[in-house]
C-alpha cells in the first residue's frame, strides 16, 4: 500500500536521480475529458476545480486536461472511448486503471476518486 508519505519520498529520492535518468513523468495522474459548451464541466470547474492542486488526490495524480474533440495522446491508453463529458481517468503508468463518467457533485467524485485510487493500488492521506 502507498501513503502519500511514501509517494512523496519515492519523488524527492528520484529529483535527485542523476541526470541521464530519463523523466517519465508522475506515475499517475488524473485526465479530465472536456468540451466547450458542458455544464457539468463549468460546475467541476467552479466546485473542484480550483482546490484539486492542493490537494493529497493532486500529489498523487495530477490533472491533465484535454479535449473530448482531439485525438487521444500517444501516452495515454484508455479502456474504451471517451463519450461523456466531463470523463475523469486515472492513469497510471500510461494505462487507464478506472474512470469516473459525468460530474456527480463534490462529495460523490471525492469517493468515487478515493475508490479508483484504491483500485490503482494507492491510499490517500487526508
């Protein structure tokens, strides 16, 4: 199980790797899926949106945005399409581990974010 204390050591042991070490990046993060035009990506946008980076859930997975309309990044495999938007992904290791498809409010995306970090693996230290 990792805590967010281990996480966090593991990234400070590997700032000081040395510098032929290639960077790959955080070893999870969170893609949110979006467009223009959705609601309930204004409502994310207004409600989470501006606390997510100072969060545990941020340490752990940082956001990464993109849009419904463009191709999918070479780095990132998802399960299966993205349809709805706002679609929350957590990758890890450039591969989806579980999503979370709509905006169900604050303290429903709290736990269901929670629940696909334990599917990954990982614990957060609230």
């Amino acid at each position: 199980m990792i805590t967010l204390r281990t996480a966090l050591g593991a990234m400070m042991l590997l700032a000081g790797a040395p510098a032929a070490a290639q960077d790959t990046g955080p070893a999870m993060e969170l893609v949110m899926v979006e467009q223009a035009g959705c609601q309930w990506c204004v409502r994310w946008n207004a409600e989470i949106g501006p606390i997510y980076p100072k969060t545990p859930e941020a340490a752990l997975a940082p956001l990464r945005r993109i849009d419904l309309r463009d191709p999918v990044p070479d780095d990132l495999t998802l399960a299966r399409p993205v349809v709805f938007t706002p679609t929350f992904v957590l990758i890890a290791a450039g591969t989806e581990v579980n999503r979370i498809e709509g905006y169900p409010g604050p303290d429903f995306f709290w736990g269901l974010l929670d629940s696909m970090f334990a599917d990954a693996g990982s614990e957060v230290i609230n």
